[in-house]
C-alpha cells in the first residue's frame, strides 16, 4: 500500500511538474543582451544592473563586440579597459564580430561612443530581426539617424534612443503626478563639452536637449543660436507659440537640470538620480517590444541640435527644423 501511494504521490508530481511548472519555467527564459561597443562606462554600469539577481530581471547581458574608434580619444583609450572588464570580472563573452554576436543574442544595446559607425554597426543587427536600444548620440549626422529608423521600419524591428536625463531628474514622476499642469515652457541646462567629428550638441549637449524634449515633446519651428568659448544658449520656438531654451555649458560650475514653466507651478529640477531608471526602460522595451520614445521625437531631437549649429554659422539667424530635416532627407536620397 505504501508503495502505491509513493509511487501516486510521484505520478502527481510529475503532472503537476508537466501542466504548471514547466510553462511557468519556459515563460521565465533569459532574454539575452549583447552590446556593441565596449568603450563607454555605461557597458559595465548598465551590465552591473542588469546582472544584478537582486533586480530579478529577465534579461541577461551575455556577450559583447568591443568596437572602437581610432580618431576619437574617449573610444581608443577605454576600449581595451572595459571589454577586460565585462570579460573577466563578469563573464560577457567578448565576440570578434558583430554578426556572432548576433547569431548569440535575442536583442542588442548598442553602445559605441562615437555616433559616427552607428549606422553600420546597426545594420546587421536589423538585417537578423534583433531589437535594439542605440545609446546617446543616436548617430554622427542627422542624416544617418532618420536612416537608422527608415531601416528599423522597414525591417520591421523596434528600435529606439534615449539620453539618461530623460529619466533621471524627475520628468516623469513630474508628468505622473501632474504637478506643474501643461508646460508651457521650460529652460533647461547640461554640461556641452564637444567633440571635433561630431556636431556640437551631439556629443554631451544631447543630454539637456534630451531633457528640453521630454518636457517640451515634438512641434518645434524654429531654432536660433548664441555662442560663445564658454556657453551656448538655444532657443527653441514651437508651433504652439511655447518657447524653451537650452543652455550648455562648458566653464564654470555645470550640471544637469530644468526650469519648467507649467500652468500650475514653476518647478525646479535638478536632482540627478543616474541611469538605474534608464535601465529599468531598456529592460522593458526588450521584454515587451514597445519603444517607449517614438522615432519622430528623436528625429526632430537631433534636427534640434542640427539647427543649432546651422544658427550658429548664420550668426544667430533662426533656422527652420522642417527644413533641416527635409534637407537631411534630400541628402538620403542624393547618395542611394
């Protein structure tokens, strides 16, 4: 008797083990993360976070393609540094190219400091179906951004980019919890130290542009631009008649923050909080295959900053963003 009755209580486990278990076991499968371009502190900061068990995310970064760019000090001098790192203190298998990362992976971060091989390290990653988060600046040229997303499109795969300021000085909580009422208008700051193969703005200016934008959201007109050694201040003005300004920094004391001018309050913010939230958005965009930041916000983002710098050429003159991207558009065509 008490044989049987083992032998039922092991027969009702394994059916138990067979109807939920084993769904429940292939529902929880690793999503797994590969990046390209191992030469920013974001790989090992975003792989620290994402690996953490602690976080219990369904994601895993598993393997790595170091890239690097020869003419860009801030990609050469750090290539080697964290691609050791993400080796051997933990465990992301480096691969020698972009395809076998591809064929290893379920979706890519990529993360190349230089914007300028944005365009043609993304193109296998589309042509292999993979979803992909593409990290601050999106590309080297505007041109090269609205190629990327046509790309996206066309194959069909989410794609998205995104500064960490958007999530990280409490824009959101502020929108949720709708303290400030509609922004009417907002002058933000950032850090802009430049780099000489990018436009202006791209290289760090992008992260306050990256703050005005998720206040301000698409709709701008017009772009003007003062600059001196020292600072550059932009405005924007928008269809709606709102006005925001950008002001980068490069002397004196700097930092990341937001004047918003709202219909209930005027709010200060400027509490950077770091990438933990970013992440957070990354993890879900894989889990869910939602981009979270629609392809013509960050178009008219970088025709922003692309603007900016055609102001600045004209003394000042403001720039058409239509124009700019139109323009970007032609060029596409020009060189297909």
């Amino acid at each position: 008797m008490k044989m049987r009755q083992s032998y039922a209580l092991r027969f009702g486990v394994l059916v138990w083990i067979a109807l939920y278990a084993s769904p429940l076991l292939a529902s929880e499968k690793v999503f797994r993360i590969g990046m390209i371009g191992l030469d920013t502190s974001h790989v090992i900061a975003f792989t620290r976070q994402i690996n953490d068990p602690k976080n219990q995310y369904r994601c895993k970064v598993v393997a790595g393609y170091p890239g690097g760019s020869a003419d860009v000090e801030a990609s050469i001098t750090r290539v080697d540094k964290y691609t050791a790192q993400l080796r051997d203190e933990m465990n992301v298998q480096i691969v020698d190219s972009i395809e076998d990362l591809c064929s290893q992976v379920d979706g890519v971060m990529l993360e190349s400091v230089d914007g300028r091989p944005h365009l043609r390290q993304i193109k296998p990653v589309l042509a292999a179906k993979l979803p992909v988060f593409v990290d601050k600046p999106m590309a080297g040229s505007l041109e090269d951004v609205i190629e990327i997303f046509q790309l996206a499109k066309e194959q069909n795969v989410p794609c998205w980019s995104s500064s960490s300021l958007r999530y990280a000085i409490g824009i959101q909580a502020m929108k949720n919890e709708d303290t400030a009422g509609d922004i009417l208008g907002c002058d933000v700051h950032s850090p802009c130290s430049q780099e000489p193969h990018h436009p202006d703005l791209y290289w760090y200016g992008v992260h306050g542009v990256e703050i005005l934008y998720a206040l301000m959201g698409t709709g701008c007109e017009s772009v003007s631009r003062t600059h001196t050694q020292g600072w550059d201040v932009v405005t924007g003005r928008w269809k709606d008649g709102r006005i925001a300004t950008y002001r980068g920094i490069r002397q004196g004391k700097s930092g990341y923050g937001a004047t918003v001018y709202g219909s209930k309050a005027i709010l200060t913010l400027d509490k950077y909080e770091g990438y933990g939230a970013l992440v957070e958005e990354v993890v879900k965009f894989f889990t869910s295959g939602k981009s979270p930041v629609p392809a013509k916000e960050t178009i008219e983002l970088f025709a922003f900053m692309t603007a900016a710098d055609v102001s600045k050429a004209q003394d000042g003159k403001a720039v058409s963003i239509t124009e700019v991207i139109e323009q970007a558009n032609q060029k596409i065509k020009d060189t297909k």
